[in-house]
C-alpha cells in the first residue's frame, strides 16, 4: 500500500513540475519532413529553426521566458503530417505552427489548423492554393504565380524556345506545369512535351524517354530530393545532358543529386538570403553546422520563428488571435533574413525574392 501511494506521489511530482516547466517555457510548434522523400531539406530547415531559437534567447526569450519549437516530423505524407498536427495543437497547445514543405502535405495541414483557430505560417510550399487555406494562415515565400513567370522569362533570357516539361502530379507540379507553359507562351516559346509522373517510383525512364522524343532545346524540371536524385541519374544514363536542364526551385531539384550529375544544371529558386541581415544569418548557419545550408528554405523558417517570438511580445500575449493581429502589424514591412517581408490582405507575401542559380559544385549565383 505504502509503495502504490509512493507511485502515485512520485506520478503527481512528474506532472506538476512538467507543468511548472511549461508555464516557465514560451512554445510554438513545426512539421517538418524529417524522414521520407524530402528529408534533406527537413533536416536543413530543422537546423534553422534551432538556430532561430538560440538567437530568441539570447536576447531575453519571448514574454520574460524561455522561447522553444516543438519539432514534429511528417514523414513526407499527408497522414503523419496532420497527427503531428494534431498532437502539437491538443496536447501541446502550440498558437503557431509553421510547416510543410510539400504543398500537397501544406494545404490539407494549414487548413486543420484554421480549423482550429491555431495560427499556421507556410514557409516552404508554392502552390497558388496556398491562398485559399483560411484566414489565419500566412504565407511567407513566393507562390507559383510569381515564379512561374521569372522562371518562364529566365528561360526565355537564356535563348530556350522550344522546352521539354516534366514535374510531379501533386498540387505543386500541376500549378509549376501548366503555370510555366502559360508564362513561357506569352513570350514566344512553346512547351512541345509536358508529363506529370507519379511520385515514389523506383524508376522514371519511360517518362523521361517520352519527353527526349520531342527533341526539345532544354527540359525544364522540378522535383523533389530523392526523386529528382532518381531522374537526373537515369536522364544522365539515357544521354538527355547532352541538352541543357534547366531546374525550377534548383536547390530542391539537387539537393540529393551527386555533383557529377548536377554539374551544368541551371534553374532559379526563391530568394535565400538577403541584405546585411541575411549575411548575418549564413554566417551564423556555417559557423554553427560547420557547413553552409543545402536549400533556399531555412531563411523562411529562421524568419517563421523570429517572427512568431515578435509577435508575441508585441501580443503579450499567446492566444493565437492576438498573435495573428501582431502578425498583420508586423508583417507590413519586416526586415527578415529574406528581405523585407509585407503581407496583402490575405496575409501572402508580397514582392517575393528570386535567384538565378547554376550548379558548379554547389548552387551558385550566376
């Protein structure tokens, strides 16, 4: 008898001072696509987040307490994505989540959390539906529309007419597809093949063997890490370098490539770092990892946590609705490691950086 009530003291114990340690701790949540497919570029983002952390704390942490995110990983599927979701907004009652990074994970994820009236901040997918999530999500990178016309008219700059499309059939690869052919029409140029392969195949030969067969100037592309590794290994093996690629969101289209591969590879992405600030920001991600970042994305996710801590202290408060309005005051002109972030009326950003990228051993500016 002695001994069950001792358990149960010690149980009670745990629970009060796992309590007392939340009340002490200022948290928000994230999904990321730790494992799966995009792992890559969940572990560059994952990096940044912590690092967005560090730099919370070391100036006070947020509302006089200590700042934390709660990293969930989705598993590169829509299924895990939203019980992560549900974990952080049930049981630990996060205002904010910031998270996917695949649109079609994104969308169904931001709109349980409007649902929920919990604050959802998109920092990494471009689908144009992004839009229509809910009123209390925002978005902090540039969607299709944008980059389908500065990589229609990059295209066009460096004298390709005539193009070969290939991307996935998701929410993002249709909006890329038919968002380029549109943009790249108006200039002049014509999508002679467009294919949308089905994503987790082991191998996509005869996609890619049914876009060579048009003989294009240059193939146009996106894709994910590990598939586009998949892709651009077989396009290699079949002799379709031999014409030039050309990669939309580059860093994501090589993140898991070999550089022997990828070498030559030009395309664009969204803007990375910008301005004194962002400098700082790379300085502090290469000091930290001893290496620089593989993806464009972490600044979004460094700026997602900044500012969240912001808008809090600003709310003084962490009831998501206060959150949101600081938010929309914030986010009228804020100086991010992105560049200066403004929000529309529905919260989207507006005036989205991007970056003309080659592979020389890396992603590099050209």
């Amino acid at each position: 008898m002695m001994m069950k009530m001792k358990v149960v003291l010690a149980a009670a114990w745990c629970a009060i001072s796992a309590g007392a340690i939340a009340q002490e701790t200022v948290q928000m949540g994230a999904v990321l696509s730790l494992t799966g497919a995009n792992a890559t570029v969940g572990e560059d983002v994952r990096r940044a987040v912590d690092l967005a952390v560090e730099k919370v704390n070391s100036q006070g942490g947020v509302l006089g307490k200590k700042f934390s995110v709660i990293v969930e990983d989705s598993g590169g599927t829509p299924t895990t994505a939203l019980n992560a979701a549900r974990k952080l907004v049930s049981v630990d009652k996060v205002p904010v989540v910031i998270g996917e990074y695949s649109s079609g994970i994104s969308i169904p994820l931001g709109q349980y959390l409007v649902k929920e009236g919990v604050t959802h901040i998109n920092i990494a997918s471009t689908s144009v539906k992004i839009r229509d999530i809910g009123a209390t999500s925002f978005n902090l990178i540039g969607l299709e529309n944008f980059g389908n016309k500065f990589s229609a008219a990059d295209t066009w700059a460096l004298g390709y007419r005539k193009v070969a499309v290939i991307a996935p059939n998701n929410a993002y690869g249709q909006g890329v597809s038919h968002g380029f052919k549109e943009e790249f029409e108006k200039l002049g140029g014509q999508v002679v093949t467009e294919v949308l392969y089905t994503a987790g195949q082991s191998t996509y030969r005869r996609e890619l063997q049914q876009i060579a067969r048009s003989a294009p100037d240059a193939y146009v592309y996106t894709a994910y890490g590990q598939e586009s590794a998949i892709l651009n290994r077989e396009a290699f093996e079949l002799g379709l370098r031999k014409t030039p690629w050309y990669g939309i969101l580059l860093s994501m289209c090589l993140s898991d490539t070999p550089a022997e591969i990828a070498n030559g590879q030009l395309g664009m992405e969204v803007g990375s770092v910008d301005g004194p600030a962002g400098r700082a920001y790379a300085e502090a991600f290469r000091a930290k990892y001893k290496e620089g970042m593989k993806t464009s994305y972490t600044g979004y996710a460094y700026d997602a946590v900044l500012m969240t801590a912001a808008a809090i202290n600003k709310a003084r408060s962490t009831k998501p609705a206060d959150i949101q309005a600081a938010l929309k005051e914030i986010g009228r002109d804020y100086a991010g490691v992105t560049g200066s972030i403004s929000f529309d009326q529905d919260r989207q950003r507006q005036n989205p950086p991007y970056a003309k990228l080659k592979y020389d051993g890396k992603v590099v500016p050209r």
